[in-house]
C-alpha cells in the first residue's frame, strides 16, 4: 500500500527496511533470541521480526512493475475503487512472486532453525530438533558418525525437496502466465 500511495508513506517504510538490510539477518536473529531465552516460540519471534523486511523488498519491487502495467492503467481508468484494484487486480499478481520467494526461502528458515539450534537457543531438549541432534553427535563423528550423519542428511534432503517444489511452482507459473 506505501509503495502504491508512494510520497513520504512509502520513503518511511523504505528508511525502516533499510535499517533492517543494515544488520546480518543471522546476528539479529541470535540476538532476539539470546534476549528472550532459548526456546521455538523465541525462534519464531525472531525471524518475523527480520524476516519481513525482504519480503517487503520484493512486493515493492512488484508493485512498482505492475503499477504502471497496461491492465492496472485500465483498471485504474474503468473507475474501480483504489481497493478493488489492488484486491482483485494486483494482489494475485503480487502474491505469486512472493509465495515463489517463500518455497526457496524455507530452505533458508530450516537451515536456521538447525543453526541456531546446533548453537544452543533453538528448540530445547527433550523436543527433537535436527540442529540440536548435529551438536549432540559432534563430540561421537570419529566413532559414531551415524548420529551427527543421518539429521545433517535430513537437512540437506528438506532443502533439497523445498527448492525443488520452488523450481517447479515457479516454472508451473512461468508457463501459464501469472501476468493478467
């Protein structure tokens, strides 16, 4: 909406991801997390409050493509309300792109999730956590590597699936056309 409206709306919420660009998404996420104790719900915390600011990014950049595309001028110009424009006009076309940034990024948000668990501050035991099960297999790799192994594998498999389903919704919308 900052973007569509534009002016001073829009430079405020640019100024604020900026500031969010300026720190390593890692460290800030550590740093949430070290604030409110370890634990899943400190997790969850922790990337919402920095994970937004690229998914700010990319609607902005798509709402600054679509704005001036043929088929909003249209809509703009048939009279529509400014909110059924962005309803049923450029959210669809909008949303695509970002559910797309969302399967790739999932892999992203698993290999966090071990990380910070493998760190210590992720999801604590007795709850099973892939990251936390890595760790505990460390001080064992020489002579039994099976432990750390096996969910390190379970990592690398998840993110190998998450980016394929990425490729393929990406290429199903490619190939049907997403613009209107």
């Amino acid at each position: 909406v900052s973007t569509w409206r534009g002016g001073l709306a829009d430079g405020i919420v640019q100024r604020l991801v900026d500031i969010g660009f300026a720190f390593p998404f890692l460290v800030l996420v550590i740093s949430i997390v070290g604030l409110r104790g370890p634990g899943l719900s400190s997790l969850f915390i922790a990337v919402s409050c920095v994970a937004w600011i690229f998914y700010a990014r990319l609607v902005r950049s798509e709402v600054m493509v679509l704005k001036s595309a043929n088929y909003m001028l249209a809509a703009r110009t048939s009279g529509f309300s400014t909110a059924r424009v962005l309803a049923f006009h450029l959210l669809p076309n909008v949303v695509n792109q970002v559910l797309l940034y969302a399967t790739s990024d999932f892999v992203y948000a698993v290999l966090l999730g071990a990380s910070v668990s493998y760190l210590g501050l992720g999801v604590q035991p007795p709850t099973p956590e892939w990251g936390a099960m890595v760790q505990e297999g460390q001080n064992f790799v020489v002579t039994q590597w099976w432990i750390s192994f096996f969910p390190g594998l379970a990592i690398v498999l998840t993110g190998l699936a998450f980016a394929l389903i990425g490729d393929s919704l990406a290429d199903k919308w490619r190939n049907s056309g997403s613009r209107r």
